[in-house]
C-alpha cells in the first residue's frame, strides 16, 4: 500500500515525553509491575492503565477505594524509584532529529512525569530539554485533563486551535482533543485512539519553518 503524506500547519507544537520522544517503557514496567504485584493487582491489567496519567490518578483508577493521601504519597516513592531507574531509557526512533529541527520554533514539553523525571529521561535520551515545559509540578489534574495542554499553549502564546500535540496513550491524546488541538499520535498504543493522524515513529514527521512563523508538518504514514 503506497504512502501517504498529511499536511499540518500549526504555529506551536505541544510535546508528551514517555512514548513519544523516550522510550522508557522498560522502567515504567519494572516499576509499576512491582507495585501491583505488592498490592495484589495483575501487574498486565495495571500496565494497560498507566501510560500517560501521573502515577497518582493511575492509582485512583486501579484502587478506587484508597484514600487519595496514600495515592499521592506512593506517587512520591515511584517517581523517585523511576528517576533513579534509567536502564533502558532511548529516543523514540527520529526523536533527535525531531528534536534539532524544533529548535528555535514555539514548542513546549507537557508531560504527566515532575521535572526532575522528565530532566533524567531527556538526558539519558540524549535529547535537549525544551525551555517551556509543563512538568506534573505545575498542573492541578493528570491527563487526561487537558490543563497541561492549555497551559502550554498559554505559555507560548498561541490559541489552543493553532496547536498540534504529538501523544502516544489514550489518556493524553484525550487530553489534547479536549484542550481543542490537533493531534499526532505516536507508537502502537496511539493507533487505536483516533488522533487527528497516526505515525509509527517520528522518523515519519518532516518540519518546515514556514517564513510567517507557521510550522508545517509532512506526515507520511
């Protein structure tokens, strides 16, 4: 089946981190997988909840009936174990190239991991830590909420409209359709979730600097 090459225009981009840029799907299972199995979860059934949601909304969804304390208090002891943990953390395939292109235009990291997470996986990744970033510090409610979303593009200035994300879960690509923007999803677990088009990878995203200010996206999937 040939090709086919989708054009977007956009004037900021709003970036996910796990999944879209790293891989850090080793870690994020290691993690979460010991967690469900100390509280007699089915760490498979667990892993299918996690992606994209700061580990205290995915805690809330897996034992709806613990006290939202205890779930933030796990969250602390995760993330730490998951900041110090970055065996087998890589660039998603095409993310540093991605990455280099971006430079210099409106783009911002919103990601559900805090700062000093997204900090050590960009860094382990070998990919440059965007100026704006909406880390899990900064917002009220995880994704699928699309506050991370909206701030970002409040940050750089641009209407929600005038922004496309690039995702990899249900959760954010539901965050980023609410918050009224476009989006790319990225990887296997973006496939079935309807985003505005899917790629593999991001060795499929071509960006052009347009001389208005407008980024243009070739997608060919």
């Amino acid at each position: 089946m040939p090709a086919t090459t989708t054009v977007l225009n956009a004037h900021a981009l709003l970036l996910d981190m796990d999944g879209t840029l790293v891989n850090s799907d080793a870690v994020v299972e290691r993690v979460w997988r010991r967690w469900a199995e100390a509280h007699g979860l089915d760490p498979e059934e667990a892993l299918k909840v996690v992606h994209g949601r700061q580990g205290y909304a995915t805690m809330a969804v897996l034992l709806p009936d613990r006290p939202v304390e205890q779930n933030h208090a796990d969250n602390r002891v995760l993330l730490a174990q998951e900041t110090a943990d970055v065996d087998g953390v890589v660039p998603v395939p095409g993310a540093p190239a991605f990455m280099a292109a971006l430079d210099g235009l409106p783009h911002a990291l919103v990601t559900s991991a805090d700062e000093a997470l997204a900090q050590a996986r960009m860094t382990a990744a070998g990919l440059p830590m965007p100026v704006t970033r909406v880390t899990a510090e900064l917002v009220g409610a995880s994704k699928p909420d699309p506050e991370g979303f909206l701030k970002g593009a409040a940050e750089l200035g641009h209407a929600p409209a005038d922004c496309i994300v690039f995702e990899d879960s249900e959760a954010g690509i539901t965050a980023g359709r609410a918050a009224g923007m476009r989006v790319v999803g990225v990887g296997p677990r973006a496939a079935v979730h309807s985003p505005t088009v899917h790629v593999n990878d991001l060795t499929q995203v071509r960006i052009e600097a347009l001389p208005d200010g407008t980024i243009r996206l070739r997608v060919t999937a």
